[in-house]
C-alpha cells in the first residue's frame, strides 16, 4: 500500500492518538469478577472480625511517584461488584498524568467493603498504570514531527490482554492485532511451512479476510525484497540494527508499512523515528511494565 | 493500496480457497458442551426406559439431498462428550460435495449414547451444511477467470459465529472481520458523528491497528470520491445497482479494494463478478441458509 | 387419554394461546451475554476511533416487511448490558403484528452504546420474529372451529433453545417437549431396543415421572394398533399421508392425542385440521425461519 | 386418564423399576469439577508438605453400615479429574445393597491424588448413598401387590438436583417433575390467581405442552371435585389423612392419576399403598437424608 | 502455642461470636444464580399458564417450628435476580432465633415472580437454617464459663461449602480451615506417608505458610506425645473416650490448642468442655442437619 | 507461639524446601483454557493460510539467559488443550536452574498446532520463570545458617494468583496467606476499627479458625508492644529500618513469628537474615518480575 505521509502523520498531529478508549462492559465485568473470586470469594476474615458492618470510611488512592493513570473504571468495577453502595469518584482520568502525591480517586462508604475491595483494585491499577506509564514514556521519545507508533504485542499477561491493550492506549499507544485471528502475520517458520516468502505471501492473500493487512516479518534484506514483491502490505524488521533499519526503508520506499521490533529500548526510539519507521512495537510494554507505586490512604 | 491483478486473481486459481480451514478446539469443546447441556444435561428419560445398557448399535448419517458437508467434525466432538467409546469415521470431509444417499459419516457403539447425541450433532450439521452448500452455489456462480470472493456478514446466529464462519470457508467463501474489533468499518452513522467521510476516515487511520484495513461503506458515488480521497483501502458498495457498480469500480481504479452489499442474491453474482467487483459479502449466507436435509439412519 | 372436545377446544377458543410468555431472567442474561461477548467483547474499534464519547443518537428499530414480533425484551437486554443508560421504549410487544414500516422499538441515549450493540440485537429479532411470523402463518392456517396445535420440535439452534421456543409461543404457537429429560417420546430405535411397541411402551410408563405423557412414533397403522393396545397416552404419526391421517384418527379415537409430523407444509396445515389432528409438529419453524428484514434508522 | 391397572402394576413387577439410570457426562463433570474447585482448588497444603509425590497407595471405600450404595460413577469422575492415572475398581454398584464392612470400591495410585480427592468423593457418596438408602427405605415399604411409587419432590440441594434425583432412582423411586418447565403442577396460589380450579386447569390445558399431564394439587374434597370435573390428569391430595384419601380415591375411580403429599413417613407407607394411591412424594428423600457412614480405609 | 486463658475466654465472654458474618457478593450472586438455572431456567409452565402478568401478591416466610434463621439475604439474592422489581424486608435477621410461626422474611410484588423464587429460596433457607439451629444447639450445650468453640469441618455439601460455613457462624460456631490449602491437617496417611508424626509435621513447618498453624490428628496417647514433641500447634483428638481426653488435655497443659473430633453429639458437649477441650468439630453440623420447617404462606 | 530454633531450621537444613509443589489440575486446565480462547479461540488465520495440515515440526524451548524454570507442565497443558497428539518432554524441571541456551523443553507434532499455541506457552514460561527466578535470587541471599523464609505477598497478577505463588515455591520461596480467607492480618485500618491494637487482636481471635495464626503489622515499637501484649502469633514490621528491626527482635523474644515487608531490596536480605527475621515478604516477587528471555527455536 502507498504510504501517504498526509495519513502517517494524522495519527499524532490530529491530536487523535488517544480517542477516549473503553472496555466493553461484559468485558470489564467477566475479569473482574474472576479477580475478586480468588482474593474474597471466601470473604475476609480479618475484616469480618474486626470491622463492625456499620463503620463508614473514606480513602483515597494516590499516586506515590509520576505515572500515567490507568484503570479507574475497572476500580470503580472493582468497588461496585462488592458494594453497590459505595461512592467513588475519579480524580485523575485515566490516560492522563499524574504527580507524586495526586489523589487518583476517592471512595467512601462501608469500611468493611473498602478494605474488601482495595487489593484487587490496587492489583489492576499498579499494574495498567504501569503499562500506561512506560508506553507514555516511549511515545514521549519520539521526535516532534516524526509520524512513529508505539505498539503492543501478543506478549501479554495471560487472562488480561483486554485490559493492557486499553492500557497501552491509554498511555498514547496503538494495539497490535488483537489475537491470532484478527490479522496475518507472517513469520520464520509460515515461510519455512509454505516453502518460500512469496508462497506464504499468496497463501495469507488467498485465504484471509479482505479487511487484514498482510503482514511479514523478515530478518534480512533479501527476504525484505522478496516480501516486497510477493506484496506484502506491511513488513515487520525483526532485529535489524539502525543502518539495516535505513537501507530497507528506503527499500520499501512507499510500497508498504515499515515495523521493526525486537527489543527495542526507549533510548533507540529517537533514531527509529527520524529514519522514518512507522511502528515499533514494543513486548516490554505489558510483559515487563511491572507496577507503579499507588496506594490507598485513609482519611 | 493498488489492487494488483496477480494477488486477486490467486485466491481462486492458486486453488487454495479452502485450505483445510479448522475450528480451534477449546472453542470446539465449549460450544457442544453448550449445546449437550441443552438437550441432554437432565438425561434421555426415552433411552434410559427402554434401551438396555449393553444394547450396541451402528448408524449411518446420510445426505438426503446434494449439499457441501460441514460439521463432522463437531459431530465427533458431540459423540466425544456423550461417550469416548463411540467409534466415528468420517466417509465425506468437511468441504467436500455429498449426493443424495451419500453416507457422510459412521458411527457405532453404545445404542444409548448414539440416542443421546444424535439429535445435537443432527442440528449442528443441518444447519452448517446449509451454510456450506448456500456458500458453495454463489462461489460457484463466479465465472471463470473472475477474482470475485463471496464473503460473510456479522449477521451470524448469536453463539455460532465462529462455526458458521467455519462453513463460510469450507463452502469456498471467505471471511468478513470476526467481529467490530477485528477491523474498522465505517458506516452511515459514524460518518455522521464524526462529521464527514474525510474526519471519519482520518481518525479511523489514527486509531485502528496497523495491521487493519479501512473500509468505508458508501452509499452514493459522491461518497465514494470522498472516501478514495482520504485515502479509505477499502470500500463497501451499499445497495448499488450493476450501473452504479460499474462507474463505481471505474472511480476506483487500482486504489482500493470493492466490496458490494446489500441483499445480492445468487442470480446477480456473475454481473457483479465479470464487473470487477472484488468481494461480494451476503449476510443471507448464514442468516437465512435454513437447514439441509440429514438423517441417522441405524442399521 | 379421552380426549374431551371441550379441552381441546379451549386452548384457542379461550383466547389465551398466548398467554404473555416470558423468557427467564438469568436465562436471558446468559445468552445475552454469551453473544456481546462474540461480537463486542474485544471492543468496537471503528465506533472508538470515530464517535465522540458525548455523542448521542435516537434510533428507531422498524420493520421492513410485515412480521410478528419477537425479541424486544432480548434487545432490551442487549442494550441495558452495553449500557445501563440507554433509554428504550417498546412500541410493538412480542406477539404482535408489525406492518412494513412500523416502528418496532425506539431507543436514545450514548451513540456509542447504540453502535456497539446494534447488530447483536438485530441478530436476534430478525431471527426470533421470523420464527414468530413464520408460525403464525401456520397458526392461521388453522380453520376456524378445529382446535389443532402447532408445536415446535427439538430442531432448534443449539444455544438458542429457550429463546426459539418462546418465538414460537408468540407466534401462537405451542412448545413440544423441552428436552430430553421433559417427557418421553419413543422413536422406532427404542422400540427396536426393547423388543417391541409394547414392551417400549411399559418400560417408559415403569420409568418415566408420572407427569409425563407417554407418546409413541408409529410409521404404519399397525404399529398404531400396537400403540393404542399398549396404552400410549399420545401417537405421533411420522409422514404419514392424508388419508393414512384419517384412518389412524378413526381407530384412535379418545384413547389418545394425535400429533402429525414430518415435513408438513402450511398448505397441508388446513386439511389436517379438518381431519382433527390434535397436534402438528414442525422442525422447519425453528431450523428454517431464516430471518425478517428488520433495521435501525438513525434520527 | 384412565388409570389402567396393569400399567401402574408392571412399574414394580416388571422389574424394571431400576433400568440402569445415569448421569449424562457433560453434567458430570461439570459438578465433579465445582466440587474439586471449591476443596482442593488451591492446593492441599498438607499433602504436598508430607507426601512424596512418588509414593503409591491403596485404599477401599467401606460401608461402615448397611446401605444403599450410590455415586460410584461421581468418585470416578472425581478422581479422574484429579489424576487420570488412578485405578478405580468398583465393587458394589450403584442400587446395590452394602453391608456394613463391604468393600464398594478400590482405588490404587498415587498416594497425593487419592489424599487430594478423597474428601470430595466422600462427600458426594455420603449424602447420595444416603437418599439412595432413604428412598429404598420406603420402597421396600410397600406391601406385595401394590402397585404404588415413592417419588422425590424439587425440594433438593440446589445445584445437587440431577445426583440426587439419580440417587433416588437408584434407591428404587421414581422422580418428579424435573424443574418448573418440565410439566403442570397446579398449586393454590395458582387456583387463587386463576380465580378457580376449573379455570386454572383450562388454562394449563391450553398452554402447556401436550406432553405434560396437567397435575392438580387439592386440600379438600370439593377442591377434587372441581379438578376431575375440569379433567386434571393428576390429583395431588395435600396432607390428607388416611381417611380422607380412601374417599378421594373412591372419589377420582379411574379418571386420574392419584398423588398424596405431605409429611409422609415410612410407617404411613403401607397403609397409603394398600388404600391405592399411585404416587407418594416425599421432600424428605432428598432433603433430610443426612449422610450414611462410608470411610476410606488405606491398605 | 501458649494457651492463654484470657484468649479462649473472649470469644464467647466478649459477645463477639457472632460478629455479623457475610457472604461476599460475588459467590453469593454465582451460587444463586446455578440455582435458579437448575429450577427455573427453562421457565415456569404452570405459572406462565395461570397467572396473569398483572397479578400482585404479597407473602409471608414463616418459621414452622423454633429455629435459628440463616439465609435471609440469599433469600434476598434469589428474589432479586428473579425480578428486580419485587420488594423483600427481613423481619428476622440471621442468626437470630425465630418461635414457631414468626414472620422471618416479607415479601411483595408481581405474583408471578414470587412463584417462580419461592421453592429455591426455601431449598436455601430450609437447609441453612438446619444447620445454625443445629449449630445453636450444640453452642448451647457448652456450660458457662467453658471456653469451648464449636467447629464445622469440611463434610460440606459440594458447591455450597461457602454457604454452609456461614451458617455455622450464625448458629454461634465456628469455621474450621475453608480447604486444603488454607491450613495443615496431619492425618494418619500424611504420617505413613513421611515416615513418622516426627517427619510429617517437621515437613510441614517447613513447606506451609507460616500464617497457618500445625494441626495433627492423633489416635492415640504415644502419638499425641510425638505430636507435642515435634511442635504440633494444636491436635486435634479422634475418637478419644472422656478419659483418654482428659489424660490428653493433662499431657498437652499449655502446648497446644486441642481439638476433639469423631462423631460427638450434643449431650457429649457439656462433659467435654468441662475437661478444657479448646475445640469440639462435628461433621454432622453440616452433613447431617436437615431441613427445618418454614413456608411461604400468601396473604 | 514459641519459636523453636530447630523448627525455624529445618525449613532450609532438611532441604524440603521445595518439596515438588503442583498445581491441582482443575485449576490448571481452567487458566489454560482462558489463555487459549483469549489468543487462538477464534482461529490463528496465518496458520491456517500458509501451513499444510499434514506439516510436522520439532521445537525447542530454550532459555537465552540464565533462570529457573517454571510452567513446564504448564505449557504442557497448553499444547495438550491445543492437539492431544503433541509429544513434549520436559528436559529441565520446574525449579531447577537452566544455563543460557539450554533446552527447557522439546516438543514435536503437526507444525499448525505448534504454532498454534506458541505464544500462550511462552507467555506464560517467561512471566513465571521470572518469578521464579527473582524469588531464587532472594532465597540465595540469605546467608548459611540463618533461617528466613522469603515469602510472596497478595500483591499478584489478577486471575494467576495460583500459578504465581507455584512459581514461588518453585523458587525456593515460601507462600503467604492464600487469601483473604485463609488467615488472619490486621492492618493499621483494621486496628482503627477496631479501637486498638489489643481489641483488634482479641476480636480476630474469638472470630477466626483456629487454623490461622493472628498475625499483626505494626509500624512502631509501641504498637509491637501492644501486639504482643496482646498475643499475636506473629508481627508483621512494615517499613522497619535495620536497627528498629533489632530492636524489635530483642522484644519479640521467643514470643512470636518476626515478619519484614515494604520494599524489601535483595541487598538488604544478608542483614535482616543476620539479624534473626523469620519471614520477608516481598510483593516485587510477583508484582514486578517482568518476563525472562525464553524462544521458540524450531528445528
């Protein structure tokens, strides 16, 4: 496909990047409910024998060091599935920054359900805001002017994809293809089964839906031109350094959308752009984000 | 993106549009489990009352008219759940064309369980093989040395989607998206909200995955021209007639790929088709296939 | 059973052959939930990127062709699970006659929420009304003073039992038994196990729950004879022809209900009557509905 | 219906009162894996501390008092779902009597997963050896030549409906209707919305489906009268005294099948056979059997 | 352990036995919910049939006989997910004890609705009222000024364990460890299995969480001094006669909790605290516990 | 509780520590399933394009840095869910250390199965055998002769809790408290609640199993004090520098279990063994392990 720059660019200049992401609600509802299940689905003992069910309490989540908020509707879910009558009300939302110090959100209602719900809450929100956090670093990386995505992988926590993908979005990320069905991705050993680039090439045009991008990934110049002949409409440079980067951009010239991945570190996200790469997409994000600090105090 | 002739052409005369296409097994198991518990999760009180334990039995699922077999496979699978002693072999695949009285599947063992599943794997069947056989007659009024694929809707039965979307392929019809996260298409009332075919398309670049492609659905030839100009990789014909089809595909040129839609019936498929059109997409294939005429017969 | 007239006459003379059927509350969650999942679960990607989170839509859900109704309660569902602050009001209940252009149900409220859950909600109306409107033109065929039933079988959707079978009540029709535990129906199998019609017939009558009716399939007047001698509460004669109909009746008399199955069309329905068969059962109400032409227009 | 007397007879002396019931599969498993969830879900702290996952074991099932054995197949299924290397033998099926000190089954293999399941497997055979023993309790109860059923009632553990009715049928009674769909049971709340008995049972006949006897539950006689005058199937005498049953049954003759309910015990029995009743239903089968003494004694 | 006097003594001397126990809202909604599936899933054909969707009615729960009440909140959770609309307040909470006719629980609404919660909620409340009276029974039994805690074990109904450990502590008992994971319980095969009392519990202290403490079971006075001397925090007594226990307690003095199990029954309790029996778990608390006698009785 | 010094030993000197830890299988098989229907449940559409069914592949699983491995069995699930007919051998054990370029594990069978579940076996080898290999680092740190457990906290990715504290004790580490249920910890809300220290403590005594020890954070001298005054089994010391941590221990005495948690770095673990601490918890075992190196190589 043509890569028009008018197009390339749009996605950070129109100031779109972030469209107010959402989790559908069946979604939210489904992990929530697997998470509290295995924290509370026996109750909480040490709640139960110390809190009298008529104690009211009020806390606030705050961040404990810089982050990029995420997670305050599944929170919110979070509080709402063991009592319905708590009030919650979200202070920072999610995608945007927040200080050391920020309050997040507040809660207030029965002590007894805060204390039930406060580690599962916590659980999801240091972890997405960590997803949130470091892909907000890496989209910080690029150059104003350059036209480069931030994206994730199937490298995800097992159960919770949903969620870090709407993470990654939230931190100015773009997604991946969802799963394996979503869209063809070609790799090392679909060539090695279809018996060379071009077959695989015309296979995954032969046989996937008209709405998915044919992806290849290759891991050296030659099958770049071969990719690009067979017509991929997108190539994914797996490890190449920072000249091979260059000298296969200008390969593809505007034939097909530019990948690279493998390993990719922020401090190399600069130099990526300026040579022109139109996605980087980055495993850490969701499997080595970790959790950032945000904790519940009590008033 | 330029619709090279030799890629379209490939999906039908590389011969591989069906290229033993398989329904992942966990998904397999949970639909028939469903579907099991529906039927006989209280128990069979006819067989339990009047069919000895030890009785065997051997039946036959026969066609009892010409139709494209599809869902032995599910077949196996419910008599799996009912009884992993039943021996089934499979006489027709899935995908292959069965006469009248052709013997599409065996199966022997306990006369109870037999009883038990006959009717589930009956109404998987049925319905699939309509699908199939539905699927197979437009693909077969494509003429030859036309590229046109024949493709399904998300107007799937509501639990089924991705069984039918199996028939879809083993009928020799391909694919649409899988479901509204799979990839982006616009349509009447997002280009309302958004405000025009331009702004809608632009932000739809913006957000979606890469690996995605951007299909706009237009109504008149004025949209069209809007949506190639913002640069849409696809576009959906809605309810156009062959005139309207033809200065369509005209406007297009090599830019984007033609879907048509909109209640194309069998008899208009070899126009559409010698016009250029390159997917035909037809919600009736598995909204209004109906069901095939299958029976068990014992011996 | 005798067979007394003014029973059989009651179930329509009374008026009250529908007499407001409802689906069950968790059961309608379920298959709701089930079905969002398959189509939104993952999330809305071209609504997401397109329609501003503070847009909001009126729609009206029409009829495009005259129908019976069904499923407004389903889409209700559909909706309240995307979004609890959809507003829908219904303006043609379940069971009633929609002329082409009728305005079925309305709904208003996010844009979104109205995208993300429209084609699931179709997907079961068009579905479910045609179930609804293809058994009414059976019920209707019914001359006026015969006091026949159209019933249902188990040929229904896997997954789709329950919601098929309450289309069929609001088609005014009757369901045949729920499963394989509700009631017993020996078939030409269980009697070639135990031996004989008789011996079928007693075993069933030692093992069934008394609630249950015994009905026995009989394929010719002699095992008709076996039947009724054995005391089969109800016969189900399997494709037989009219005139086999009327002798089968003849010798039944008031010891048992007549049903008649097989293929029956609705030209056929009309003559069975008159003949005074109490019941006829058919698949093709369920397995071959298809679907109505239903859509939703946007204010 | 004509309550032919050879029929009610054969129920006992065609020996079939027991024809091998069972547990569809799917249900099975379902149950067997909430019950294994719920004790060993987490782990078994104790046994992965002591028990080298090396060591075998052997252990036998004993009755430690004379019983009606019941749920074999479900401590199959538990320790299946453990370990599929376990041996399990069964010695005393399921309906069979056991001493106390009978062997009624033998499991060998490892030590850890016979340890890890065996709590579970107790459980479930305790209680349903339990309702089997009850039930047989008052099956033996009934005098020669009488042709009378003990049947259970809904009143059983929730989520526990289809062992337990199981384990009735292995204990030599019959059940119930299964669940509110699967046939008529007119109550007095109904006769009060419906305005009377007649029209209560009108309105079941028109709507139910035609394989469901239409059983309605009197408190007195004038209530029998309405309700053979309206042509109930069924009469459920509601705590009747002997007395009063003996002249509802002189009342119903052969027109209906005759339930009696109500706080029934064991010595009641007899008396109740010998006056005619068809069905005695008793809650107490299922819910007040308790547990029998059956223990797991390591060789 | 030291045993501290003043510890035992608080938990009943501080009034805090019952410190208002709750079921966490997910396991409550889930358990119910699998039960309304199991008796109302497919619909209610007698209600559906006679009662008007228009009807109102009010009712009534009522103690047939004096009991401790348990369930009213699960009683609550039926009604809820049967319809929202249906107005319940509890007259008698749990863990209360209710006289013979009391109201427990009130509730108004569609007639309809009532009737089709009515028999699950009872199932609950029937049984879980069972085993708090019973539970009440046995608390009652332990003399002033005895520090005894009455204990369940996990002879629980499988799927309701939840529940049933609930209504111990309504009836004033107490749970003993939830499952094989959340504590260690040293049995005979854990001791044959490492060799020696010695082995099993220094292995445990070594593997299990240090938030639980190390209960082993002994059978005898030499096995309760190696139980001691390798550090048991508590043994827990099987089958031991009064004297055996008293010479037990007199070995242990200070060195660990004591717990008495085997078939104890209430007019044992008295004797057995008054020898300083820490803990006294009875099986039949749940296994064995029945149903009580309450009723919906409609206004 | 006394802490007896050759207890506290035993744990490291009898080399139990990992005493061949599992996961029970249900649970196993469940977490697995989500994990495939999140990635593959809808099909892996490049697999399916370029990949002959009848292909067959070998692979290797290697390690590409130096780590613990953890999820063996695990992936083994993983592929057995995805084709039975998979041959995988584990070459390295969960919890053993493997050298850069070792084989972890091999596998072999139809290549499209291999593919097919790739990605969800390493998505969860990598995250676990981080895990594993971060607790090994602390274990490995704690001096010879010193006694610390380094225990996990419930700080866990929410849905993996059961297959992260494996992965734990895989390295050598011990388990916290399951859950909210399986044990007792007051913290400082609870203690407000409650009053104070010694009411908190008292009121979790009278309340909870006697299984579970009453442990109790204290972030002052003073409140260690109350705590132990008041009897706590153990003290939990959040955010204790290395002196007040001295301090502390000369307090405790032998009378209760010394825990340390709050950012517990590996470099500080030497001092705080040295210093005589039972148990450091460390939430950064689960919370921020990230992802290990670990690759598919194909042969």
């Amino acid at each position: 496909m043509p890569r028009p720059t008018c197009w390339v660019t749009c996605w950070r200049e129109a100031g779109c990047s972030i469209n107010t992401p959402v989790i559908p609600k069946t979604t939210l509802q489904r992990i929530v409910t697997l998470a509290l299940e295995e924290d509370l689905g026996r109750g909480d003992v040490t709640t139960e024998a110390c809190v009298d069910v008529a104690t009211r309490g009020e806390a606030m989540l705050r961040a404990r060091q810089p982050l990029v908020v995420c997670g305050t509707e599944i929170a919110r879910e979070v509080f709402r599935q063991v009592d319905e009558d708590l009030v919650l009300s979200v202070c920072v939302a999610d995608g945007s920054k927040a200080d050391a110090g920020a309050t997040v959100l507040e809660i207030s209602g029965s002590a007894r359900s805060i204390l039930n719900g406060e580690r599962v809450a916590l659980n999801f929100m240091q972890r997405l805001s960590a997803v949130a956090t470091r892909t907000r670093t890496c989209v910080d990386a690029i150059p104003p002017g350059c036209a480069t995505r931030i994206a994730d992988t199937r490298k995800t926590t097992p159960g919770l994809r949903a969620f870090e993908r709407y993470a990654v979005r939230c931190g100015g990320g773009h997604n991946h293809r969802e799963d394996l069905a979503a869209a063809v991705l070609i790799k090392d050993n679909h060539i090695a089964a279809a018996g060379s680039v071009r077959e695989a090439i015309e296979r995954a045009k032969a046989y996937a839906p008209h709405s998915s991008r044919i992806t290849c990934e290759v891991d050296s110049l030659e099958q770049l031109d071969d990719a690009l002949t067979a017509g991929a409409d997108a190539v994914l440079l797996d490890n190449f350094d920072d000249a091979s980067v260059a000298r296969a951009i200008a390969m593809v010239g505007e034939r097909a959308i530019v990948e690279v991945s493998g390993g990719v570190e922020a401090k190399r996200i600069p130099d990526l752009a300026r040579l022109g790469v139109d996605v980087i997409s980055i495993g850490a994000l969701t499997h080595s984000a970790g959790a950032v600090d945000l904790g519940l105090d009590w008033r």
